[in-house]
C-alpha cells in the first residue's frame, strides 16, 4: 500500500469563521452567502452544512465511516474534523466539505473507500432510501444528468441497474 496521499480535499473553515460564518442561519452567513465573496465548494458547504433535513452524526478518532465492499446506504457530507480514505493502495485526505458514498449509494454500489477518521468527524448524514425516493420524483432530464454525473464520477462504462 502507498504511503503518499493521492488526493486531499476540504473547504477552508478557518477562512469561512474569519469571514463571519460561524453559524449557517445566522444574518451574517446569509449576507455572506448572497455576496460573491465564496467559492462554489464554499457556498454547497454553508448549504449541506445547515440542512436541517439531514442528521447530524459525530464519529470519534479511529472510527470507521464506511468500508469498501459493504453497501453503500448512507453517503456523508463532513462538516468539520478529517478523515483518511484508503482505496487500492491510495490514500485521500478527506475535510470538511468531502461528500463521500454518495456516487455508489446512487449507483446502487458497494463503498469505493474505507473511510477512518483521524480527528473527531462531525457529519451530516444522507440516507440513500430517503435521496433515492426523491430521485423518483424528478423528471427524466436530472435523472439523466445525475446518471452521467454519478457514472463520470465511479468510471462506469454502463449504467447500474438502480441508475436506469
């Protein structure tokens, strides 16, 4: 297995407190927000992170997120903390911000990853009966961008059954 990262991601936190976003509802995010001053990461991260439809998880140093080759059920979007992903001997740093499981639990599909986290993890947590339930209820047309988007991203040649 490679000891060197691979890939690392996770949106500036620090840089989003200095700016005023210490809490997604409050005037100041919300003026933030509108403002243009953030990124697009930035700005899904203000969102997902105060989505109130999703639950908020904690998981301590050393625990497991997830494992490569068990289901895929529920796909997590970090809030704050750092976690280490390991996929065929590559290493990814995964910060706030990083969305993982996703992609496979659209597709129907194992984890790609095992996921530890290497500090305390706060997560909000998106169960894929719940997501795929409103995938259903979406015309064909961001069905179909979601198909290629989730297919682009897992490097599948054809689509799963569960994205058909």
């Amino acid at each position: 297995m490679s000891s060197e990262v691979t890939a690392s991601f996770g949106v500036d936190i620090e840089r989003l407190h200095a700016l005023g976003a210490v809490d997604p509802y409050s005037n100041q995010s919300l003026a933030l927000y509108a403002s243009g001053q953030l990124s697009s990461n930035e700005r899904l991260y203000l969102t997902l992170w105060g989505c109130s439809e999703l639950n908020l998880s904690l998981f301590e140093p050393k625990a497991r997120l997830c494992s490569a080759d068990k289901a895929a059920e529920d796909a997590y979007f970090i809030v704050s903390g750092n976690a280490v992903g390991l996929q065929d001997g590559h290493v990814y740093r995964l910060g706030p911000g990083s969305v993982i499981g996703l992609a496979e639990g659209l597709a129907g599909i194992d984890y790609a990853m095992t996921v530890v986290a290497v500090s305390a993890v706060q997560v909000r947590v998106l169960p894929m009966h719940s997501v795929n339930l409103m995938l259903q209820n979406m015309s064909g047309g961001l069905r179909g961008i979601i198909r290629s988007l989730v297919m682009r991203t897992l490097k599948l040649e054809k689509p799963t059954p569960q994205l058909l």
